[in-house]
C-alpha cells in the first residue's frame, strides 16, 4: 500500500475527461418547463397547430370588425336581393339565405366556439383542481364519499343533462357554458387525484409538514404545482370537446340564438341547400375541423414535451 510520500504529480491529475466533456459537464442546468419547451419547440406538427390556433383566434378578434369597417355590414346586416350568392369580392365566403355575410358570421361563431370552449376549460380547471385537491390529499372517508359522488354525476348521461338543463333554462352563451361544465369537471378532477396521491407522501411533503406547514400551503404550494403537467395537459385536451358538444347543441337549435353566429347554427342552415349552395356549410365546416384537430394535435404535443415517457 502506498504510503503519502510515495504519491507524485501524476497520481491526482484528472482521468478520462477531455475538454469537450468538460465543456459538457460544466453547462449550466435549465429548468424542467425550459426543457419541455425546448421539447414542444422540436416538434413541428404540435408546433404548427400552434401556430394556426394563435392565427384562427387573431383573426376571429379582429376579422368580423375589420370586414364590416371596409364593406360597411356586420354579421347580421342582410340584403334580400342578394341571397345565396357564392364567394365574391365582397362577399369571400359567399352570402347565405336571408343575404347576409358569411365570412363575418362564420369568423364570429368561431369567436363564440373559442369562447365556449376556454370558458368551460378554465371553470373545469377550477372546480376540478380543488375537488381532485382534496380528494387526494385527505384521502380515507373524505375521499371515498367524494369520489363515490363524482362517480355517481359522471354515470348520468352527459348529453341528457346538458339538453334538459338548456330546455328548461333559456338558451344563451353563458347557459352553454354552465351546461358544459355541469359534469365536464370530473375527468380533471381524478387526474388530480391522482396526482396527488402519488406525491403526498413524497420527502419534501413530509419534511414541511413536520415543520408546522398547514393543510393548505401543502396541497396549493407544494403538491398542486409539482402536478401542473397532467393539469395543463387535460386543459388543453378538454377546450376541442366543448367546442364539438357547443357546435353539436347550436347544430340541434339549443345552442345561441339568432342573430348570434354559431358554427353548428350555420351548418344546421346550411344542410337542406347544401348540395346547391355548398359554401354556406364548407367554409363553418373546415373551420371548426381545423380547430378542433389543432387543439388535439397540440395538446397531444404538451403531453409529450411534459412528460416525454408517455411518447410512444
């Protein structure tokens, strides 16, 4: 065994470690949500559909005002002498039965589908994240009573309790939305459940709770936040389906009513001529395909640039 006065120089130089592994080693860590931007960055088609969802809502904001300053109509201005008229030069998507304007009233329901939809998102964010919250965090009784119940409203048919609410109560934008939400909270909020249960028993939740940190700082500053992929994923997912049950309830005349533009209202309109006046059912038709896949086909993307252990 060698003694300290048998060590040289070259007993404590560094081994199997160049300079480009050193530059390797010494870069500096970014953070896991820069990581999965960078991730989501790489991936053309979620970025894409990106791309056309900003370009679908800037032109649904600003399209409707624009058009009618420059034409001098809005979406429910309408000329009887000029029904049914195919695209033109002031009339892009061509004019429906009545002689109104299409591209404004098809830019404006798709304004009342993003509406919808973020609206019904965001309210399903709120109640599930704090029902999921607690379920998973108290766990025992408290989480067997609440899940038996979310269980229980989640085996009603959903279109049934949608319909009837909008029967009985006067259809509007904002009854919409209630009646999306009614039961559109569930889903989010057994993914935070779970989530939840998985992480609440993890060393830093402990350690805080062993130093005096109350019920709620745990669950809203330490166990929320470490599951706001699943939670940002499920939003993002959940904002196409109520813009198909918004355009699918206007499509059966209990969505908004006239003169308000919905995409599924004008697709309705549209059916019994369509095979005369084709474009009066094309252009509503495309748009909300191509924001519903967009929607899908970026959410699809967050999920893999989160958690890139579900890519298949």
């Amino acid at each position: 065994m060698p003694t300290p006065a048998d060590l040289t120089a070259d007993d404590f130089r560094k081994i199997g470690t160049d300079e480009k592994e050193a530059e390797v080693i010494q870069r500096e860590s970014i953070s896991a949500w820069r990581d999965a931007w960078q991730r989501l960055r790489s991936n053309k088609l979620a970025m894409t559909a990106l791309i056309i969802l900003a370009l679908i809502t800037l032109t649904a904001i600003i399209a409707p005002w624009l058009v009618g300053k420059i034409y001098g109509y809005n979406y429910y201005s309408n000329d009887l002498l000029y029904t049914n008229k195919g695209p033109s030069a002031t009339h892009w998507f061509g004019t429906d039965d009545l002689g109104r304007d299409m591209f404004i009233r098809t830019w404006m329901g798709a304004r009342i589908s993003l509406i919808v939809g973020l609206a019904a998102a965001c309210i399903d964010l709120l109640i599930g994240v704090i029902y999921g919250g607690i379920m998973g965090y108290y766990g025992g009784r408290v989480d067997e009573i609440m899940n038996k119940f979310s269980e229980i409203l989640y085996s009603i048919p959903y279109l049934l309790v949608t319909i009837l609410l909008l029967v009985v109560m006067e259809p509007s934008l904002g009854t919409i939305i209630l009646a999306l939400t009614i039961t559109g909270w569930i889903n989010m909020s057994w993914i935070v459940r779970g989530e939840i249960m998985q992480l609440k028993n993890r060393e830093y939740v402990l350690a805080s709770r062993s130093m005096g940190a109350g019920h709620g700082r745990l669950l809203f500053r330490h166990l929320l936040p470490n599951a706001v992929g699943p939670i940002i994923v499920t939003v993002t997912l959940s904002v196409p389906n109520a813009i198909f049950a918004e355009a699918f309830l206007s499509f059966l005349g209990l969505g908004v009513q006239a003169p308000v533009a919905s995409l599924g209202s004008m697709i309705n309109d549209a059916l019994t001529g369509w095979l005369y006046y084709p474009w009066r059912m094309l252009f509503p038709a495309i748009l909300i395909s191509l924001t519903m896949l967009s929607f899908n086909i970026f959410g699809d993307g967050l999920r893999d640039a989160l958690d890139p252990k579900l890519k298949k």
